[in-house]
C-alpha cells in the first residue's frame, strides 16, 4: 500500500472496496470541513446558550436536557473529574442560579471537546433553530455527494457515525447547501451506539446493518476510529484534508488514504452541483428528533416486510 500522494493503480482502488457492500462515514473533517463544526456549529452554541436556556426553560424537551446534563454533572463529580461544574437541582426562586450553572457546565464541556450525550442533545437541538430559520446551512464538500450518489445508484448502503447526535446529522444533510439530501443515507448512527474509537461500537453497527464486518467500509479522517474500526473487521479509507489534524506517516502507510472520494470513483474531480440559498422554509423533515426509523436493523426489513428508509 502506498503513501497517500502517489498515484494509485485501477486494481488498488477497486482492493479497498472489493466485497463492499456498506459505507458508513464520520461528518468531521470527512464530509464536512472541521471549520464548519468548530466555527459556525460551536461558535452557534457558544453565543446562545444563555439565550436558549432561558427562553426555553419550561419546555418539557429543554427540560429533559437538563436532567441529562445534571445527571451528567452527577456522574463528573462522582468520577472526580478536573474542573467539572456542578449544576444545583432546581427549585422554586432559583432558575437564573441553574441556567447560569447550565451555561458554565456546557462550556465547560465544549471547552474539553467532550463527547458527552447530555451535551450533544442539547447543542442539536439548539442547531434545530438555527438551521430551520436559515441561521445555519449544513456544508458538505464539493467532491462527496457525486461520490454518495454513484456509490448510492450502485446498490451500496450509505450510513453516518458521528459524535453529533443524530438529531444534529440529520439537520446537517437536511438543511444542507445541496438541499435535502438525508433521504440517500440509511442508518445514523451516533454515541449511543458506543464511542468510536472503541471496537465494539463498530462491531454493533455492522450488526445492526446486518453486514459482515469487511463488508463494510469506514471513512474517517481519524487515525484512532480508523483503528477501533478496522479491529472489528471494516475495510477503512482515511482521509487527508486541508485543515484537517495531519496524519502520520505511519497512518498512511497503515491505511488506504484519500483526499477526494471522487478518488475511489475513477475521476479526480468532482463535478459541480448546484447549490442552495438557506431560507428556513425546509420544514418538510420527518422526525429530527432522532426517534423515527432510519436506525433500522439492516437490509432484511423489505423480507420481514419493514421498510426502515
């Protein structure tokens, strides 16, 4: 296998997907610019919490985040976790001390780049908001959906794993700068399946595609994923972008390595597709909350007569 860089032959292209028959894809810095997330995404969260927080306080669905955080911060304290913020149960008189205490616990959070699931439902559903008021558009690089849709019209089953709550995937494709495109995935998987850089997360969701594992391939620009993944037995393409955290040389040795996945489709250039303006009209979406059924158990459902798509 040859560093990323040099070109690869025919046969070694078609090697790395040889008996794929699922594709499943980190969003970060995959196919969406870490810029995207840390800048816009974060940045979102990061100026609005305290807004959010209060105007929304009393709604049972904020409500349940903040149980969620709490416990969390339970749990922090327990663990004696460095610098954790410890949020007061919330009684009569005291709502401004919990909201602030909220505030200081998330950024906290965001602070440390936790992955915690208590702070992924609340940041998606604060991007709700914005993306469906145009506030926000979801980016996806130019040269993956031509990718997602030869791969899609070639009988191959799409899938999302990310860190971001499937809530926060599913606004991201739904209101994206190509429009709705979340209709062409799956499955989303997100840390409710396990972390992802452990093995068995991997393990599970090719369980629940009902895949063998090395029917699957995992594309990720983390070497640590990379690794937990090809462990439980996925094929793994890792890829190389610009703003991305470099990958060792070790890394790229180890992997198959790209930096466009119109690579993996025999044209180094991906063609233009047209773009879509944000105006907070996209309201058409089915179950952003995560609970409807695009977490199906696999490609057996049309048998047992259930279509999970």
């Amino acid at each position: 296998m040859e560093n990323h860089g040099q070109k690869r032959s025919a046969d070694e292209q078609i090697d790395v997907l040889d008996g794929v028959q699922a594709m499943v894809f980190d969003i970060e810095g995959t196919t969406t610019p870490i810029t995207f997330v840390k800048d816009k995404l974060f940045s979102y969260v990061r100026d609005n919490i305290k807004t959010y927080l209060s105007g929304h306080f009393e709604d049972e669905e904020c409500q349940s985040d903040i149980k969620s955080l709490s416990e969390q911060a339970a749990a922090d304290k327990e663990a004696a976790v460095e610098g954790v913020v410890d949020i007061p149960a919330s009684e009569e008189g005291n709502r401004d001390a919990v909201i602030d205490a909220l505030v200081a616990n998330v950024l906290w959070q965001m602070d440390g780049d936790r992955k915690s699931t208590a702070l992924k439902q609340l940041q998606g559903h604060m991007w709700r908001e914005a993306y469906k008021t145009g506030l926000v558009q979801g980016e996806i690089y130019e040269d993956v959906m031509p990718a997602l849709r030869q791969w899609a019209d070639e009988g191959k089953r799409l899938s999302i794993y990310s860190s971001g709550s499937v809530e926060a995937q599913k606004l991201l494709f739904g209101y994206s700068v190509f429009g709705n495109v979340t209709d062409i995935f799956s499955n989303f998987f997100d840390t409710t399946t396990g972390a992802k850089t452990e093995k068995e997360s991997y393990t599970k969701i090719a369980e629940e595609l009902n895949f063998k594992p090395e029917e699957v391939a995992f594309f990720t620009d983390i070497a640590a994923e990379a690794n937990a993944a090809a462990e439980a037995g996925m094929k793994i393409v890792l890829i190389e972008r610009a703003g991305n955290e470099p990958l060792s040389d070790e890394d790229k040795k180890k992997f198959y390595t790209i930096s466009s996945f119109m690579e993996l489709c025999g044209d180094e250039e991906a063609p233009k597709l047209p773009r879509v303006e944000g105006d907070g009209e996209e309201d058409d979406l089915d179950d952003l909350d995560g609970e409807d059924d695009l977490d199906g158990e696999g490609k057996d459902d049309e048998e047992d007569g259930e279509d999970d798509a």
